[in-house]
C-alpha cells in the first residue's frame, strides 16, 4: 500500500502537470517587449502625454497640409506635366494633398474629444520656387513623417489613439512611395523604415516654421542643425531646410541639384559636416540611422564616414558617444538629423 508521502508527491505532479506552461517570449518578442518599454519610459521622461503626442502629430500634419496646399495653389497641372507625370499621376499628388487635410480633420477630433484644444497651424516657409521643388521637398516631408507616427507609435499607451496614428501611418506609407515614383526613385530602397524620437522629428521639421500662434508652440526643442559642406575644404551650405537634405549614390563625387546642394557618397566615403553655434566640436562620434538599427562612426576633424550597412533614407546625427548597444537615445545627441539618401 502506497505511503501517505508517495500519494501527496503523486497529487502534487499531477496538479502541476494540469497548470498552465509558463509563457515563454521568443527572443525577438523580448527585443520588442523591451524596445517599447524603453520609449515609453522615454516619454515618460519626456513629459509626452498621449495627447501630447496626438498634438505632435497634429504640428506635422498641419505644416504637410499646408505645404500641398500652398503648392497646388501655386503651380498648375501642366508645371506638373511638364515633369513627366501623366494625368492619374498629376490626380493621386494632389489626393495626397487632400488626404493631408483629412488627417488634420482627424486629429483635431480625437483632441477635443478628450478636452484639449487643437494647436493651430503655423507660419511656413518651405522654400521651393517650382513644381520640381514641391516633389522634392514632399519626398522629404512624407518621409519625416512616416518616421514620426514610427517613432510616436509606441510612446502611446492608449489602444484607441494608438489605432488612429495607425490608419495615418499606413497612408504616410503610401504618401512616400508614390512620390518616389513620380520622382523617378527607387520606390522601396529599403526593407525597413526607420523610427525617430519626436525631439529629431521636430528638429527636422522645425526650419520650416516660421512662427506660430500663441498656445500653438510645441512642449519640443530642436536639436541643433546640422548640414553637410559641398566639396571636400568644406564650402557651401547644406540642402535647404535647416537639418538639410542630401542625395547619395555609390559614387564619391559632389554635384549640385534644384532645391539645394547634393553630395553623392559611398559606403567608407567622408564628408564634411557644420553643426549649428559649433556645437560639432562636442562630437565623437556620427550615428547613421538606417531601417531599424543605427549604425556609427568615429567623428574626426569635423567629417564622417559611413559605415557598412547602410543604404536608402537616413538620418545622420552628430553623436556625444557611439554606444556599444548600438541604440541611439535624445540625450546623446549633439546635432542633427539630417536626412541622406544612400543609394
């Protein structure tokens, strides 16, 4: 007859063997657990509120809306044409304008549903002079803005307003791609997009604004500009738009394009780069944010080098340090962004 101590062990195996397995996250679903825990300590940190960022997105949309808006009111459909775009093509630029402005009818709802007053739209200075102009600098406003609802996504801890920066994510998406089209770029020149801080957002965004109404200016300060220097003694300013533009290629030469400057780069090629006020002389190092990872480089007599695995849209920032995480947080950023394009 089995001892009273061989039954209990008995019940108790048995008992555990009917409970539920501990949950065991995969270790990309750790990389994620701890990716959001981390921007949402961040903002947090930052003092970002939902609404907060909702009012962020707001400030974005707000300055898009504009741009398509002051834009077509500007150049007529034949200035469009007379680019190469066809008639379906001329159609969808301007339905991306219009679905800018139902963006911005979106976001203003969502606020004053919860009791906040929308922030107001700006006074904007986007510095194109023709239609080619506008297509250039709409490929670098949707791209920052695809970046911006990327990065803001996870900050959010409210599921509802988080399935509203969704819906406009995926049409930034949309936005981006057809723009590169119609400029005759790569459509897709990466796999991944990459997610930005809202502090790097707005530092992008920031030259274009000229200035706002009162109770409309942004809890957010820029990073300082940064912009690269055509030629290799360093002469010349950056594209326009502050924390600048620049297209790159697999060649080593400099040129000049509409809207501003354009240096061509390669992966192991240097260039040069001017931070706002001197702030470079701080710098150690240079952050290249491509896709979801940012790689970095040592910062050295002022220039850059980029690093392997790089290519399409990124962001290069003047860096305090390169962490060896390889993470890239506000507090180690001395300049920038500024958006290349390394193709």
């Amino acid at each position: 007859m089995p001892s009273l101590k061989t039954t209990m062990l008995a019940v108790l195996a048995a008992t555990a063997t009917a409970m539920p397995a501990t949950v065991r996250l995969t270790p990309r679903q750790m990389q994620y657990h701890s990716l959001a825990k981390r921007q949402q300590e961040e903002a947090a940190a930052a003092g970002l509120s939902d609404f907060d960022i909702l009012q962020f997105a707001l400030t974005l949309e707000n300055l898009e809306n504009t741009f398509y808006q002051q834009g077509f009111a500007r150049f007529p459909a034949s200035d469009f044409a007379a680019l190469g775009l066809d008639e379906q093509a001329i159609n969808d630029l301007q339905q991306i304008g219009q679905t800018e402005a139902q963006h911005v009818g979106l976001l203003q709802s969502s606020l004053a549903q919860g009791g906040v007053q929308p922030v107001q739209p700006c006074e904007y200075e986007f510095g194109f002079t023709d239609a080619a102009g506008m297509v250039q600098t709409a490929a670098v406003l949707e791209n920052i803005g695809l970046s911006a609802y990327l990065g803001a996504a996870p900050l959010l801890s409210d599921k509802a307003i988080l399935g509203t920066a969704g819906s406009i994510l995926t049409i930034e998406a949309r936005h981006q791609s057809s723009i590169r089209v119609f400029s005759k770029q790569v459509a897709v020149p990466q796999a991944f997009d990459a997610p930005l801080s809202p502090r790097a957002v707005f530092s992008l965004a920031a030259p274009f604004i000229k200035s706002c109404p009162d109770g409309s200016n942004l809890k957010i300060d820029p990073f300082p500009k940064l912009a690269m220097m055509d030629g290799p003694a360093g002469a010349g300013e950056g594209a326009a738009g502050g924390n600048g533009t620049e297209e790159a290629s697999s060649s080593s030469s400099s040129s000049s394009s509409e809207g501003g400057s354009s240096m061509t780069l390669s992966v192991g090629s240097e260039f040069r780069v001017q931070a706002e006020g001197g702030s470079e002389s701080t710098a150690t190092g240079c952050g290249f944010t491509s896709g979801s990872k940012t790689f970095f480089s040592e910062f050295k007599e002022g220039k850059c080098n980029v690093p392997e695995n790089v290519a399409g849209v990124t962001y290069v920032t003047l860096t305090k340090e390169t962490p060896l995480d390889g993470k890239l947080l506000d507090d180690n950023v001395v300049a920038g962004p500024m958006v290349v394009t390394i193709t």
